[in-house]
C-alpha cells in the first residue's frame, strides 16, 4: 500500500504521548510551532474519517511498536482503539473527535511535518518525507515514522510543498523578525517557523488575492489549529515588515504597485483595514528617497480631495500630482513621510481664503466674546475667511487647516477658517460656537471622528455658543449681540 512516510531520527517517542490528549513536550518553547499537545491526536482521527490509515512506528522504554487506529462501536457509539502490534486498548476519542475544526487535508499533512520539523529544531536530528509502498509497517530502530494512506489530495500537498512550507524556499528579505518570499501563486500566504498559518484559499469569504510578499514572521499568535489567532495583529505586522524594509529595489516595486494600482486585487489594500497602515510607527527614509526619485517633484493627494483645479493648483507651483485611491496607503505612505499636498502647500491651498477679517464686523464680534468669556482662548491672528468653493466643503461652517511647512518635517501651523456665508447668516451665537468648535480642534489635533459624532458636536455647539453669549450680555449688562 502506498503511504506518505515522515521520519524523525530520534532513539525513543513515549507512544503514551501519542495517546494522552493535551501532553506536550514542546509547550512554552518558542522556537517551534507546537504548544497545545492537541494536534497529533485529532489529525489521525480527522484521516480515519477521511478513509485513510494510519500508523505511528517507533520506540519506547517498553520497546518498539506499531500504533494504528480502528474504529470500533461501544454501546452504539463510534469510538477510537489504539492497535497495537499485540494488543488493543480503548481511547478516550469517539470518531467524530475535532470534526468541526480538523476539516481538510493539509490540516493533517501539516500536523505530521510540523512534528517532524519541531523535532529537528529541538535536537538537530534530520527529519525525511518520502512516498512508500509497503505491505507491512514495522518499527526501525533509532527512527520515528508516521504513516498516512497517499491519497490523491494528500499526494497533490506533497507535490506542491513549497506552497505549504517555506523550509525550502529563499528570502528574497530577511528583517529582524520576518522574511518576505516571492508569491509563490496568486493567493495570499503568511508562514511561520516554516509552516504556513494563514491563506486567503483557507476562507471562503475571501476572494485569493496575490499579495505583494509571502511572509514569514518568527513570531506570531496562533490557535490550537496551527492557524493565525488574531488577523488584526498579523496585519499590523504585515504593515511593520513593509514600512521596515530597507531595499530600495523591493520598495520601488511596492510602491510603484501601490500607486499605480497594478494589484488591484492585492491582499493587502483590500483586506488590511485602513486605519492599521497608519500603525506601522516605523519611519523609514527609504520610502521618502524612493518616492523622490521615481515620482521626482511630486506629492501625493488622496483621489476624493482631487478635482480638476486642484490638480491645476499643485501644477502651477511646479508639481506634480501622484492620485493614491485607497486610504490605507495614503496613510501608510504619509507615516514614510512621503510628500503630501498638505505637508508642502498645507491644506489651504484648496481653498480661496483671507487673513484679513477687519472688514468681517460679525466675525470679530465673535472673536471678542470668545476671548472675554473664556481668556485662555487667544484667537488673534489664526483666524481668517475662505469661500466655499469647493462642492465637498460646502456643509462646513468652519474648519482648521494646516499651513505649509518650512520644512516637510516640521509640524505645520495651522489656521481657523470659518465659511464666508456662516459670518453672513449665522448669528453671532452660532458663529461663536464654530469658534470654539474650531479651536478644540486647533489646540488638541482633534478630530470630529465619523458624521454621528460631528451631528452630536453641532448639538453642543449651539448649546456653548448661546451660553457663551448669555454670560457675555449678563457681564456687560446687553439686551442683544446680534
């Protein structure tokens, strides 16, 4: 018959360790990749449901054996037998053991060859897989072997090894905590300690999508089935391992692919969530260099703040206009300190606005009440007026924008805008309220957050706007402001 054969040379394996659930040698070791002491028990089980056999062939202090399983029924209950070579001896498993999480081939090759390859890096032994045809399995002496019937799902695993396991396969980068491989196809792939532990092939809710790498981390979370525990912290590591890259060629190509959108199915714009690229807290001036010299005498801007004056605007000061289509990488690419419209314009260069208000007798009404009723509000001179022509602004009754840096890596001033057409309309109660609104802004660097938190802000601002002029007409003995 014909089996998949995985051998360990090792003197002696306590087959009681094959038997006891929960047993492992290798917990708190973090040089490999088993811990739970859980695997070698379900994956023989999870083959007998497939219809396949299996055997464990080795030596203990009793002496060699040959441990197989059979299905036997206990009071009309499918259970699991240990055979021995002599004897039998029932276990604690019925044959439905793991049978919602141990559902597909790979699970159970990957569980022998990651035993086989755990065991290496435990004694530096080496270990072998190889088809064998046998009719009898026997012990060899100073060898363990694991036998499983070669199906033609387990054969086609073992003829595409490399797509599982990156033993064999060459870093085209080593970092400090991960490797990055050529894709090997194009699905999405994540190993560690060589064995791969998560795949976009693996979740039907996912569409494969090739990634810009494989990875390999040396370390990372996984659960009881070999499989990556978190996806959030995989993805934040994905993010890290890119923004750390020091090879410029490797960052040209990502960054070319990122920009110009050439993996349109990538794993990593569609399926890492936006915000994570801006946690890779890893500056490195690589990608700044990088984009200067293959994008020389330009910035990026995302595709919803571009239109076709805008466009024109950065034209006109001797630019040019990089358009970045996902947030993720808008982010990930800003925290490179890569140029960005704001970071050399500032944000006000989208905008038709004045600094000079004396004219705005409403507005400076305003600015005085702010100032009298709350004097650690300082208003003079970061105030100013913009016209509201741009279409996605034209809701905003103010806002605070940054100026441009003297130098990119400086933090940028910043300035308050309100909208022309509030100082013409509002009452000066209102007007107040965008004041302070604004400066909250202004002063922490914090934003509105999504549109149900700006709808409850405006609540509050017009709750503060007419306290605050209540407490500025009782101190001045006023009727009216207005």
């Amino acid at each position: 018959m014909k089996y998949i054969k995985v051998t360990n040379q090792v003197k002696e394996v306590n087959r009681l360790g094959l038997e006891k659930l929960g047993l492992s040698t290798k917990r708190e070791n973090n040089e490999t990749i088993g811990q739970f002491g859980s695997g070698i028990k379900f994956a023989p089980i999870a083959a007998i449901r497939k219809g396949m056999d299996w055997a464990f062939a080795g030596s203990d202090k009793k002496g060699k054996y040959v441990l197989q399983y059979v299905v036997k029924d206990d009071d009309d209950i499918p259970c699991i037998f240990y055979k021995y070579d002599d004897y039998e001896k029932p276990s604690s498993f019925t044959s439905e053991a793991g049978i919602l999480s141990w559902t597909n081939d790979f699970q159970i090759y990957r569980e022998v060859v990651a035993n086989a390859m755990d065991e290496h890096t435990l004694n530096g032994l080496p270990w072998t897989i190889d088809i064998v045809d046998v009719d009898k399995i026997e012990s060899v002496e100073g060898e363990f072997s694991v036998y499983f019937t070669a199906t033609d799902e387990m054969l086609t695993i073992h003829k595409n090894f490399d797509k599982y396991f990156s033993v064999n396969r060459k870093p085209i980068y080593e970092g400090k905590t991960f490797s990055l491989y050529e894709p090997y196809d194009a699905s999405f792939r994540v190993y560690t300690k060589g064995v791969l532990v998560f795949t976009d092939e693996d979740n039907e809710s996912l569409q494969p999508m090739e990634g810009y790498f494989d990875y390999e981390f040396n370390e990372i979370e996984l659960n009881e089935e070999r499989t990556v525990a978190s996806t959030w912290n995989m993805h934040l590591q994905i993010v890290r391992a890119l923004a750390e890259m020091k090879s410029e060629v490797l960052v040209e190509e990502v960054l070319i692919k990122m920009v110009n959108d050439q993996l349109l199915h990538s794993y990593e714009t569609n399926n890492i969530p936006n915000h994570i690229f801006g946690y890779a807290f890893i500056t490195n001036e690589v990608w700044h260099e990088t984009f200067t010299s293959v994008y020389p005498q330009s910035v990026i801007i995302e595709q919803k703040d571009l239109s076709f004056n805008v466009e024109k605007t950065i034209e006109s000061r001797g630019y040019s206009a990089v358009e970045i289509d996902n947030e993720g990488v808008y982010n990930f690419l800003t925290s490179q300190k890569v140029a960005t419209a704001g970071s050399i314009f500032g944000e006000t260069f989208k905008y038709e606005y004045t600094m000079d208000i004396d004219q705005y007798t409403r507005l400076n009404t305003a600015i005085n009440i702010v100032e009298d009723v709350f004097p650690e509000i300082v208003l003079n001179n970061i105030v100013g007026v913009y016209e509201e022509d741009v279409e996605s602004d034209t809701q905003a009754l103010g806002m605070t924008l940054h100026l441009p840096n003297v130098n990119e890596y400086d933090e940028a001033a910043k300035v308050i805008l309100v909208s022309e057409s509030h100082i013409r309309d509002g009452s000066i109660a209102e007007i107040v309220g965008t004041l302070i609104h604004e400066y909250d802004h202004y002063s922490t660097g914090v934003g509105d957050g999504d549109m149900e938190g700006r709808l409850f802000r405006s609540l509050a601002d017009s709750k503060i706007g007419n306290l605050t002029c209540e407490v500025f007409k009782l101190r001045y003995g006023l009727e009216s402001i207005d």
